[in-house]
C-alpha cells in the first residue's frame, strides 16, 4: 500500500462497512496514481482499483462532500479537486 512518494494518509470509513480504509496520496515524483485501500475489517487492505489523480497533491480530505452521509475521498494538486465517484 502507497509508495516511496507516498506523502499523506487519511483514514475512514469510505466503503461503509465499519472498519478504517485508507486514502494514500502520492506527492512527489513518482508519477503515479493517489488511491483508496479498502479495508477488509482483519487489517488487509485492497486496492479499490480507481486511481484519484496523477500524483503530486498537495491537500486531501475524507468527508460527506454532497451530503449523501458517506465519506469521499478528496484531493488537490494545487490546481484541479479530484473526487472519487460515489455509488
């Protein structure tokens, strides 16, 4: 989970099923995508296989963004706010 550019952590209840995933966010030159890590409720995490940006970000956040009372992750780069789709 994460890299060696991996910069910042949130965690939280993403998937809603009680247990901390993790929102890893790469910020420097590695190029690769931040991700979010399901956790499976016994500490092993997977990949939630959708890639939140290129890399580089700045400032993350986990929070009810729209209001539907579940946590998104939420990144900057300094430019352009990505978010992971809900549903």
């Amino acid at each position: 989970m994460g890299n060696s550019a991996s910069v910042f952590v949130d965690l939280g209840d993403v998937d809603g099923d009680g247990d901390l995933d993790a929102f890893v966010v790469n910020g420097t030159s590695a190029y690769q995508a931040n991700r979010v890590w399901f956790n499976d409720g016994t500490g092993l995490f997977s990949d939630s296989g959708e890639p939140m940006g290129n890399a580089q970000s700045r400032s993350i956040v986990l929070g009810d963004l729209n209001g539907d009372g579940r946590l998104m992750p939420s990144s900057a780069d300094g430019v352009v706010e990505q978010t992971m789709k809900s549903g």
